[in-house]
C-alpha cells in the first residue's frame, strides 16, 4: 500500500462484511507489537465513506466473478490486495 490508494473497510465479527472505504495516507512504517518487533508494519488510514450498504461475505462468496479474491483463501489477513477488476466488481455488488 502507498498512499492516495483506496482501501475498503472490512468487519470481520459476527458478520463479515465490507462497509466503508478510506484513503491510504502514509507510507507503511514498523508497527511494534510487543514493544521491540519491526516485523510488522501499519499504514495511516483517513475514512472516506461509508457504502450506502454493507457488502456481507456470503454476498461476496456467492459472486463468481470473485472466485479468486485472495480474502476467501487467506481469511485471517489484515491485508488483502484487490485487482481493479474486482474492486470494480464489489463497489457495483
């Protein structure tokens, strides 16, 4: 991620859903978990807008078209990466 890059807000509680999106504003820069790691990294993040309405994930499972976002096979990610084809295909969703 770098910034001006646009992210989606995703809940992954009780009902998994994307609901928002925001404005990627720093570049990334160590995060530290315990106090001494560097092995992770955070970026800032400015909210944009909240979607008119939620995108549940059994909304997004059911999508053929996004057979293969990589949050179905990597579901514990904070972090995904989206095509611009299937970013395309979810804001229309």
């Amino acid at each position: 991620m770098k910034p001006n890059d646009i992210a989606l807000i995703y809940h992954s509680g009780k009902k998994p859903a994307i609901v928002g999106r925001g404005t990627i504003v720093s570049a990334p820069y160590p995060e530290p978990v315990d106090g001494v790691s560097k092995e992770w990294t955070q970026v800032d993040v400015q909210f944009l807008d909240k979607l008119t309405q939620s995108i549940a994930l059994d909304q997004l499972k059911n999508e053929p078209r996004l057979a293969q976002l990589k949050l179905f096979r990597q579901s514990r990610l904070s972090v995904v990466p989206l095509t611009q084809e299937e970013y395309k295909i979810l804001i229309a969703l």
